[in-house]
C-alpha cells in the first residue's frame, strides 16, 4: 500500500541555529489512526507544519497523497485538513459562512450538503448562524475542525485537538475520530493526554528532541514494554521479604502489608505461580489479591526520560 504520508532524512534548522528536526523518517498508511507523542518543544508542530506548507523544511523529502509537498504544493494541500494548535477563533463570520469559505480557498466548488453534514456531526448545526467568536472554546474548537474538513481532504492533522476541552466532548471529538477513519480519512494528532492516544491510536510514534524515537503499533507497544504488577494484601504484617523470595522481583510495600510483584507482560506467568507456592510453603496467607498493567502514560514517561 503507498503511505498517505511519507518522510525521508526530514530536517528543519530554524534561523537562529536550533535544529528542531533531526533525520526524521516516517511513513502513514491510508486509513491509520496515527499519535504523535512528545513533550513540549519535541518538534511535533514543527514537523506538521512542513507538511502542511507552512514551515520551510531544511533538508529531506516528504509526500502528501503520493505528492510532493513543495513541488507539488497544491495538490498536496488540497489533500490535507489542518487543525491547527494555536487557534484563530477571533471572527465576526458565522460558523456557516467560514465552514464555506474554508472549501473555497482550495478552488473547490460550493456543496452545502457537505457542509451541512460536517456541521452536523460535530454537533454546530443549531450554531450555524453565529458568529465565530460567540460560541464557547470548545465549540470554537470544532468550528476550527469543521474548517479542516471542508473540502474533504483524505488526510487530517489535529495538532493538541482536546487541549482545553472538557471530558464531554473529549469524547464525542474520539468519536468523530473514528467515525472520519471509518469513512477512510487518515488521522495524524498530537496530544499530552496519553490516554486519547490509548483510547484511539493504531500506531504510535514517540518524538523527543527532534528525533523519533520510536515508532510501534499500540498493542504491541504495550505488550512489549508493558510491565504487570500482583500485589498482594497479607493478612499478616511481614518485616521484611522472606529469604525465599529475594531472588524474585518482589517488594514489600512500607506498611508491611503487601508484597507486590512485577513482570513483563509478554513473560510467562510462571513465576506468579511459583510465588503463591512459595508463600504458601511459608504459611503466609493473604486476604485479596490485584493485578494489574501498566498505561501507556507510564510507558511514555519511561522512553521519553530514558
Ligand atoms: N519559528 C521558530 N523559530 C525558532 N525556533 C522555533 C520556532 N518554532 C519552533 N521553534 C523551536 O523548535 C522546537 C520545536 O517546537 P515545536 O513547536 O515543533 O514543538 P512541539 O513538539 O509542537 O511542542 P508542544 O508540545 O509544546 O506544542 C522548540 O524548541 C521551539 O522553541
Ligand atoms: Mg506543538
């Protein structure tokens, strides 16, 4: 399958020296859900705006639909939705008026009934007639997405779409999501919030300091450097981890009242049976027993400071 987006050896070096991009290579297939993740300053807007046409890149190619993003421009902003991070929602125009206008700036021509459905499903059709900065922040905010799916690109950028937003419609903004990959759209988002990445992404790609760093389809990634915890609660307080056990990953928590193992989730669980053997051989007894595995956000916490 040819990517809908494709990176080679990308560099940007802004006036002034900084490299935000270092030899970034990437490909996004058509139809994937795909989150960029990385802390402030990472170059994730940086690397959006190359696409988009609007930063310079330095060095390195990249294709938008199959075209190329500076000799073929036009076609390949023709073919990308932008969702902007910092937002421009200061307008006099209705919602309807800038939805519209949007579509016309790519030379394409007027059809309202897109419009009226992409006004519709993002829930601002009883807010066609307002203006623009009338409407709340969140509402601004899918007016801006509105905007972006206007002349009904194959590809959307959403660079933070939920920063500022209320859990409500976090929600709804997934589900649009997904309902834009069922229609075959491709989705590239950035976020800090881990758990939109967990909840939506097919692949994630993780960014620090300009270099990727990691690129893996969710569900591997987090069977890969996912780690399960057992904890159990003792019925007895212990002093201290029982000789027989201090070869195994096992704590004791500070209260004496738990011992909590972790594993990597891809091993066996042999040795959850061999600890209860163990404990049982000992006449410890528990009362409750939890497992658990860890989030994404802790994963991501761990490469980005590793
Ligand atoms: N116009 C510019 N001139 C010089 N440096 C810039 C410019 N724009 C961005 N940078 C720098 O490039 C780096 C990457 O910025 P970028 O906005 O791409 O980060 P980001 O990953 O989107 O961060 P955030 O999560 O805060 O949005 C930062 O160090 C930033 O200061
Ligand atoms: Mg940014």
């Amino acid at each position: 399958m040819q990517p809908d987006i494709s990176i080679k050896n990308l560099n940007k070096i802004y006036e002034g020296g900084f490299q935000a991009l270092n030899d970034i290579n990437l490909d996004i297939y058509p139809g994937e859900i795909f989150a960029l993740l990385g802390p402030n300053g990472a170059g994730k807007t940086t690397l959006i705006s190359i696409i988009c046409g609007i930063v310079n890149k330095s060095s390195g190619h990249a294709t938008a639909a199959g075209y190329d993003i500076v000799k073929e421009y036009r076609k390949a902003r023709e073919a990308i939705g932008l969702v902007p991070q910092e937002l421009n929602t200061d307008s006099f125009e209705t919602v309807w008026h800038a939805v519209s206008f949007s579509r016309g700036l790519f030379g394409k021509a007027p059809k309202p009934s897109h419009i009226e459905k992409v006004l519709k499903d993002l829930s601002l059709w009883d807010k066609r007639d307002n203006r623009i900065m009338s409407l709340s922040g969140g509402m601004k905010r899918r007016v801006m997405i509105a905007k972006a799916l206007s002349h009904e690109p194959r590809i959307l950028f959403l660079d933070e779409p939920t920063a500022g937003v209320d859990v409500e419609l976090r929600r709804d903004m997934w589900e649009m999501v997904r309902k834009l990959r069922e229609n075959g759209t491709t989705v590239i988002l950035t976020t800090h919030y881990i758990e939109e990445a967990e909840e939506m992404a097919d692949r994630i790609g993780v960014i620090r300091q300009g270099q990727i760093i990691l690129v893996e389809e969710k569900d591997r990634l987090m069977s890969k450097l996912g780690k399960k915890e057992l904890r159990l609660h003792l019925q007895n307080k212990l002093e201290a981890v029982p000789g027989e056990l201090t070869l195994e990953p096992v704590e004791l928590s500070e209260d004496g009242y738990q011992l909590i193992y972790t594993f990597d989730s891809q091993q066996q669980q042999a040795g959850v049976a061999r600890l209860l053997r163990t404990l049982g051989d000992l006449g410890i007894e528990y009362r409750d027993l939890q497992t658990r595995e860890s989030s994404l956000e802790e994963i991501f916490v761990g490469l980005v400071n590793e």
